[in-house]
C-alpha cells in the first residue's frame, strides 16, 4: 500500500535508492487502545495511520456516533451533553465536525446506489433566531423508497403580517431560495437519469428552474393540500397523497429535528448550523430506512 507523507506529499512508492517512508514501531491510542503503526519519512518527520483519520487528536471519538444519532433524535445539544455528562462545549464542537462529515458523506452514500427515475422536491420553511428572519429548506427525495438526495438552506424574506415589522427592524432581507434551488439541481444530475420524473407542488418558479437543469425530464405539478393537524402541516390531509414520499420524510424532520419543532426553545441562530443539524438527519435517515439495504 503506497503512503503518502502528510508533510512533503512524497510517497513510499517514490523512486530513489532508499526507501522515502519507512516504519518506525507502533503505538496504542488511549482513547480505545487501538494500535497504530508509526512511520518516518526522510523530511525527518514523523507520522502514524492516526494523522489521515478525520478524527485526529479527538480525545472522545468514541462520542461521536453517539451523538450523531442523539442529534437526529430530538436532542438538542444541551440535553446530548447533560445525558452523556460531558461539558456542552465539546457537544458544540462536535456538532459543527460531524455536521461537516454529514455533508460529505450524504453525497457519497448516494453515489452509490442507482440513478433515480422519479423524486419529489418542495421547499420546508422555519427561521433563524426569530420568525423575522425565516429559512427555506428545499429538500428532495427519491419516490417510493423516500431516500434523502440533497438539500439546500437558503435565507428569504419575511411575508404576510410579519413582512412590515420584519423590514422595519432588519431592513431588507435577501431572497437566495432561487440559488439554492440552482446549487441543488446541479448536485442532483449526478444522481438522476436524464429523463427523471420529477414531482412538486405547483409553485409558479418551479418549472424554470427544473427545465434549465434537467432539459430531458418530464415536470409534474400537483395542487397543494390541506395539512394534517397530526402531521403538523407537512402531511396532508387527504386519502391519497401524490407527494408523500416527500411530506412524510419533512414531518419526520419535524419531529426529529429539534430546532424545527413547531413550539421549541431551540432555535437556530446561524444557517450553516441547520444545514449540519438536516444533514446529521438525512445520514441517520437515509442509514435507517430498510428498504435501501437490498438496493445497495
């Protein structure tokens, strides 16, 4: 197996009379006990399998999946810390490292099941630190087997009554739901057939926006329903729901997301921290759903 220094970038596999890397003993981590074999590189520096993990110099790794899942379950990061006992700053720092990882991994997981040929995408709303300051969550599933393709987190300005006041006490807001919905096509190609079927509500900027990115594809539009009161909006109140594969995945983001709890004290108070907190999500979704095992 060729390795690489993390200092020069030579490799073992480099051409010279000596050897660039050689083995230089080993070493137990503490945290587990796990053995780790240490290497010497001619830059006279030294380095261990432990420096490529993610997880480098992280005294409590043993955590992380632990928390991953406590995040995807209702727990906000106070009540993760206070069950695990641990202090709430490192649950804070936690949090931002497996998001990242989430991110990440949720287009790898994707990439390697077979192309979609039909999914469902809508927008879910919430806000940042006050309904002044709303979000939109465009979301979109794959048909049936409700997997999880990619999300976008996108800052739009306030409507209805909240419109005057949010405009009178933070000025202007800027709408970035049509740029999140281009980052999100552009992902999604990678993961759909060019003749995908795709379902949405019947917003009047859906259809621009899906024809500029997937030309081939057939767009469907269905009338929106009334909420269920059980579903807290997102299911709908009807016998058969065109687009439930979508409405059922965002009342589970309800319900297993704290910060979107419709009445929480936990809110989120910056963007980037909801799409970690829907991408910690989406993984343990994605990971849960049995159905997925067989197509793998």
């Amino acid at each position: 197996m060729s390795i690489s220094c993390p200092y020069c970038k030579q490799t073992s596999s480099s051409s010279g009379s000596r050897a660039q890397i050689v083995r230089s003993g080993f070493f137990r981590r503490k945290c587990d006990g796990a053995r780790l074999i240490r290497y010497k590189c001619r830059c006279k520096k030294s380095f261990s399998t432990a420096t490529f993990d993610p997880c480098y110099k992280q005294r409590k790794r043993h955590l992380n999946p632990v928390l991953a899942e406590l995040f995807a379950s209702s727990n906000s990061q106070r009540r993760a810390a206070k069950l695990l006992r641990i202090n709430k700053n490192t649950v804070a720092k936690k949090f931002v490292f497996l998001g990242k990882l989430a991110l990440e991994n949720l287009k790898l997981f994707n990439s390697l099941f077979p192309l979609s040929k039909e999914i469902e995408f809508d927008d879910l709303e919430t806000f940042e630190h006050t309904k002044l300051k709303p979000l939109s969550v465009t979301l979109a599933v794959e048909h049936k087997t409700r997997r999880f393709l990619g999300f976008r987190v996108s800052a739009m300005p306030a409507k209805g009554r909240l419109a005057a006041l949010a405009k009178k006490k933070y000025g202007p807001r800027r709408d970035d739901r049509a740029l999140g919905r281009a980052e999100l096509f552009d992902e999604l190609r990678d993961f759909v057939i060019p003749q995908v079927v795709i379902k949405s509500d019947q917003n009047p900027h859906y259809p621009r926006d899906v024809k500029k990115y997937f030309t081939s594809s057939e767009h469907i539009g269905f009338k929106g329903q009334r909420g269920s009161s059980t579903g807290q909006g997102e299911l709908k109140r009807v016998r058969w729901d065109p687009l439930f594969s979508l409405n059922h995945t965002c009342a589970k983001m309800r319900a297993d997301i704290n910060r979107l709890f419709r009445k929480t004290w936990c809110t989120t108070k910056k963007q980037e921290c909801l799409s970690y907190h829907i991408a910690l999500f989406a993984n343990y979704h994605n990971y849960t759903l049995k159905s997925l095992e067989s197509l793998v």
